[in-house]
C-alpha cells in the first residue's frame, strides 16, 4: 500500500520563535492523535532546519524537508544550499520544481532533473511538484502539459530510483488563491499521472507511488480531495501555518 503523506510548505513565513512553536504544536498533535498511518512532513525555510530537528528526532511520524536544492553538490552560488548540506543535518525529504520557484527563479525541467538526480544520490526523497497555469487549463492539453513536467525531470531515472519519488500536484491556479480543485478534477489528473508512470515504469511501480494534491487544501476541503482513489496527501501551503488546521487536515487524509 502507499504512503499516505500531508506536507506543510511555510514558504518564506514565521519567526525562529514562531518556527519553535509552531513544530512543537504540531508535533504534540500528531503524537496524540489518530494519525498512526500518515507521515507529516514539514517543510520551514531552511535556515530553521537544524533548530527543528530536535523538535521531530523523537516523533518518527514527522519528518522535516528543505523547500529547494541546488543543481550542484558544491561551488560558487552564493546564497544557495546544497543537498549534500541537507543531508550532512540530517533532513529526509527536499521539494523539487515548486511552482514559485519555477516562476520567479526560472526553474526549468532539466534543472530539476539534475536537482532529482543530486537529492537521490543524497539520500533525500524528492517531492516532484508539477502543475498547470490557469491559461493551460483553459487553452491548452494541459493534462500532456504536466505529464510532460514527469517526462523531462523523472523519467530518465531507473525504476528502482523512480520508486523513491513522492509527486504533487498543484494547479497554479489553486496555489494560494482559495480556489482548491474539485476532487473530480484532482482525481482526473492523478490518474492521468499514475497511467503516465505505468505506461514509463509498469503498473507495480505506478501503484506504489504518492501522488499528493497541493493547492490551497484546508481542513474544509481535505476530507473530499483525500477521498479521491489518486489522491495520497496533500501538500498544504497557507494552512500549514496554523497549527489546529494543519492538524485538521492531516485527521482528513
Ligand atoms: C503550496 O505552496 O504548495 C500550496 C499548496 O500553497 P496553498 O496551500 O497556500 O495554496
């Protein structure tokens, strides 16, 4: 059976203090609730993550991940951290290709596929987000269109690799703006992925892999969406800063 995951995303949001609390918080909830087969990831901005690590070291059901990598192991990109940095602390998982890093930092498919390719060898577990625009859903194959994002990024790596990635969808259109996708239109697309990975990798591999939702879920909406036969978590932005609702939330999966 897959992995059930809810991932919170902070973006660039909290105080160290806010971070502290908001960790322990969640943490406490998840270790006191029914929440025995879902792994929680949370995801802070990356200066926080070896303060946070002491907060989840005794709670195997939270894991933390960075929000990006580099490309590159090493060198001369000031600014930048490494997945071998991430790895040297101890983190799990790394997002790959969020839709606002591939807006506002130019991300490409072959630079996330290098970016895959470094965090595996890192023993990270890239979550792979993917999605479309608001225009591409309405004007173009905006299904080919994501499909194509797994193409160019995951589908040089062997199926042993391949079986480590977790995927996220999120339409760009819901990221952010309260539009969630309908769960019709989440299970059409997960669907649509899982049978793009099959027809690449075979139908045992398709199946074991997580393919979560992300855009704009909340403790209203995760219930339905989570329903969905595709649909293995969610990827939860502005609702994973507020503890109850991101605790509501990991309760719907
Ligand atoms: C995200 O940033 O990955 C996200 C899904 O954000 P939100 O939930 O705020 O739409």
């Amino acid at each position: 059976m897959r992995k059930k995951i809810v991932a919170g995303n902070w973006k660039m949001n909290k105080t160290l203090d806010e971070a502290l609390a908001l960790t322990s918080e969640v943490v406490n909830m998840v270790n006191d609730e029914v929440t025995r087969d879902v792994q929680v990831i949370l995801c802070p901005p990356a200066l926080y993550l070896t303060a946070l690590n002491k907060y989840v070291e005794n709670s195997p059901r939270v894991a933390l991940g960075a929000q990006n990598c580099h490309q590159k192991a090493s060198g001369a990109f000031t600014g930048e951290i490494a997945a071998p940095m991430l790895q040297s602390i101890g983190i799990q998982y790394v997002l790959v290709g969020h839709s606002e890093r591939r807006q506002y930092f130019g991300e490409t498919n072959a630079q996330l596929a290098e970016k895959v390719d470094l965090s595996l060898a890192h023993g990270l577990t890239p979550i792979f987000c993917c999605g479309e625009s608001l225009d591409q859903r309405q004007n173009e194959d905006f299904i080919g269109f994501v499909k194509n994002q797994l193409t160019e990024s995951l589908f040089h790596l062997t199926a042993e690799d391949f079986s480590k990635i977790v995927i996220a969808y999120e339409p760009i259109w819901a990221i952010g703006t309260g539009l969630t996708a309908s769960s019709a239109q989440a299970q059409d697309m997960h669907a649509a992925l899982r049978g793009h990975i099959a027809d690449q990798y075979g139908a045992e591999v398709a199946e074991g892999t997580s393919i979560l939702y992300g855009g704009s879920v909340s403790a209203a909406s995760a219930e339905e969406l989570f329903a969905c036969p595709d649909v293995d978590g969610g990827l939860v932005g502005g609702a994973s800063l507020k503890s109850r609702e991101f605790t509501n939330i990991i309760k719907a999966r």
